[in-house]
C-alpha cells in the first residue's frame, strides 16, 4: 500500500516527515520524490541491516537513525525539529527479514530461531524458549498469537527441550505442527505461534503503544499520522488510540460543563479503513491483511469530534 500511504500524509513540499519503519525504503523514496528542497525526511529502523541499506539515499534532506520507533520523540529532537508534518508506521516484519533463513522469522525457511528486529541486543527466540516455563509459553502463544491450542504447542515445546535445544525454525514448526491437531485452511499450524513469539521477543505491540503516543505530541495542526497494521492485535490498538483522540475528553458525570467548554479532540479522523487492491494481492499475497488508518492532528481551539471511521 505504498501509494495510498503516502498519499493519505498529504505531503506538503516543505514540510517535516518521520518514516518510522525504514525497512528497504519504499515509502521514504516516495515521499522525497513529493518534498521539495526545503522539506525533510527522517526515518527510524530497528534493523541494522535496513539502517545500512539506507546509505544508498544520498539526498541532504533525508536522515535515519538506528532506534526503535517509540523514540521518536527523542530522535526528532534530537535532529532539531519540534514539530513534523506527518508519521507514517508500517507495522510488522518487512520481506527481507522474512526472505532472509539467517533471521529465524519463517517457518518456510531453516535457520536458527532468532526472530529479533535488532540482533545487535537482547534474547533470541530459542534462548527464552530454552529458559521459560510451560506456562509462560502457552501465555505468550495465547496472548499474542490467539492461538487456541497454545497449551498443547507449550507441552510440547517443553518436552522436546527435554531431550535437546529447540534452536532451530523447522525444529519449532514441526513440534508445532505435531501438537495442533486441526488447521485451518491455507495456513500453516505453525503460523499463530510463530507470530507470537516475534511479537513478544521484539515487545511490538508495547513499543507501538509508545510510539502512538509520543507521535501525537510532535504533530502541528494539520498534519497526519498513517498506520498500517497487518493483524488485529496491532490494528486493535491504532483503531482505538485513533478514537479514543478523535473525541472530546471525558467529563465526570454530574459536572456542570457546557459543551462548548469541553477539551477538545486532538485528532480528526480521515477516510474509511483502506485494503490492499486486487493486483496488490495478487503481486504480494503478504498484503492481504494490511489495513490502512490515517488522522490528522486538529487545531486545539474550538473544534468537536468528527466520527468518520467506522
């Protein structure tokens, strides 16, 4: 959805633009192509290996940090902005770290399960399978794969550790496999609990949390943050951070308080949630579950909530 993306931050030429998941940068090398000389682009990525591919965007307008993106706050600072004109999150794995065995994010692929977004700190997959209870496990798949039969793949997972380390993709999607005794249709039993674990090892859902968060106080009026997510988890929490911004605060119930004298919403919401077309879907069969949500930060004064996204 690179097009309807950027076309929803409704680039301004001079304006100031944070690309919060760089992955190869398709969608910074759209948004330069629409900023004129005064405009500028930072871009953040967990990645090192996207924050290398990046050196071949030899543009004085453009910058990238090495940073989660719940830093935005502190990298935009940092780089002498107080304001932007527009966020844009695209949220999930990017296809090169899918395509890539050595990443340890697809069961499709062998190769050791590491599944971290920054392999320069913190655990792999296979060291917290190695260390965390039966319970712990089937929390984790529960939780952020919704998978129902995560209490069998976490018995399973602790047996087989039992009799030697699981540190290896195939190694957990055949015990996956073993354990989940229905599937659904064109799906691989293995794929909720491999989304788990990449959720729960990268702290994704959490980190978006803070990145929404910190984005809505560098947006000046008018500008807009977009999001795309690709599971309802993510989704979940963009859908409702949008609509819980997009109305007047809450007012204590039996207060006196005119409508007029209410705080009002920081954000208005733009458009109905898009999908990927057809042709998107046929080309990129990963697209099929993207949503795209857009808002854009209103003036503080004198404005009410408009509901426009279902």
């Amino acid at each position: 959805m690179l097009v309807e993306a950027v076309d929803a931050l409704n680039v301004k030429s001079d304006g100031i633009y944070v690309d919060c998941t760089f992955g190869r940068g398709g969608h910074s090398r759209a948004i330069l192509q629409r900023l004129g000389e005064g405009g500028r682009l930072i871009a953040l990525d967990r990645d090192p290996e996207a924050v290398r591919a990046a050196a071949d965007i030899g543009d004085a307008r453009f910058a990238i940090r090495h940073a989660s993106f719940a830093r935005i706050g502190e990298i935009v600072r940092e780089l002498g902005a107080n304001e932007v004109d527009g966020v844009l999150l695209d949220l999930g794995v990017s296809s090169p770290q899918l395509e890539d065995a050595a990443r340890g994010f697809s069961f499709r692929l062998e190769g050791p399960l590491d599944m971290r977004m920054d392999v320069s700190h913190g655990m792999t997959a296979a060291q917290w399978l190695a260390t965390a209870s039966e319970e712990q496990i089937g929390e984790v798949i529960a939780t952020y794969g919704e998978e129902r039969f995560a209490k069998q793949i976490a018995r399973a997972v602790v047996a087989a550790r039992s009799r030697g380390a699981v540190d290896t993709t195939g190694q957990l999607a055949k015990i996956v496999a073993q354990a989940v005794r229905t599937r659904e249709p064109g799906q691989n039993p293995a794929t909720r609990t491999f989304q788990a674990l990449r959720i729960f090892i990268n702290q994704e859902l959490e980190e978006l949390s803070l990145a929404l968060s910190n984005s809505l106080g560098l947006l000046r009026a008018g500008a807009r943050i977009v999001v795309i997510s690709f599971h309802s988890l993510e989704d979940r929490i963009v859908k409702r951070f949008m609509r819980e911004h997009s109305q007047p605060a809450p007012v204590p119930r039996g207060l006196p308080l005119r409508e007029s004298e209410r705080i009002p919403p920081k954000l208005r919401l733009i458009g109905r949630p898009q999908r990927p077309g057809a042709q998107e879907v046929a080309d990129n069969p990963r697209s099929r579950s993207a949503i795209l949500r857009t808002a854009e930060r209103v003036a503080a004064e004198g404005l009410t909530a408009r509901r426009v996204m279902a």
